[in-house]
C-alpha cells in the first residue's frame, strides 16, 4: 500500500530514469508520524544527492541530511520511498554506502 505524493527531487535520475513522484509507503508514513517527520522536511532531504546502496538485497537509494539527521530510503527504480529514519549518526550512513 502506497500513497503517491508529488516531492521535487533534485538529483532523482538515475539509469536514464527521472521523477519527482515519490509513492509513500504506509510503513513510512507511519514512520514520519511517530518520528514527527513531516511532508516537507522529507521534501527538503530529498534535495539532497542520493546514494545507492545494498540492504538485504535489495538495491536501495539513500538520502540524507546531515544538519537535520533525517534518512530516507527509497526502493531503487521505482521511487518508493520504503522508510524514514531520525537521529541518523554519520557513521550509519558511511556503512550503509561499504
């Protein structure tokens, strides 16, 4: 289950493909409620170049704001933004791109 809301993404190309719909899954909605994310401080972390990474598997794009310590993951190829995640340390970041 996903909600598709409209977010400009800067950087969002990738393999020829470029978006600025991102579906919202409902994992991550709820994960913006509890974590008091809201539609616009996703928006502004989504300005931010991603990077591709590998969890489980499964090939991911990550995006992160550093000053604001916001991650977001997103389902790479179809824009499905998976989770968000708050007070993320650098170091996180550094082994999710090993």
């Amino acid at each position: 289950n996903y909600k598709v809301i409209p977010l400009v993404a800067e950087y969002f190309c990738l393999d020829g493909f470029c978006g600025n719909e991102f579906e919202v899954s409902n994992h991550a909605l709820m994960r913006m409620e509890k974590r008091n994310v809201s539609i616009d401080q996703l928006q502004e972390v989504l300005q931010n170049k991603p990077f591709q990474y590998i969890h489980d598997c499964i090939g991911k794009l990550g995006y992160y704001d550093p000053i604001k310590r916001i991650f977001v993951a997103v389902l790479e190829g179809n824009n499905k933004i998976l989770t968000v995640i708050t007070n993320i340390q650098p170091q996180y970041i550094e082994n999710l791109k090993r």
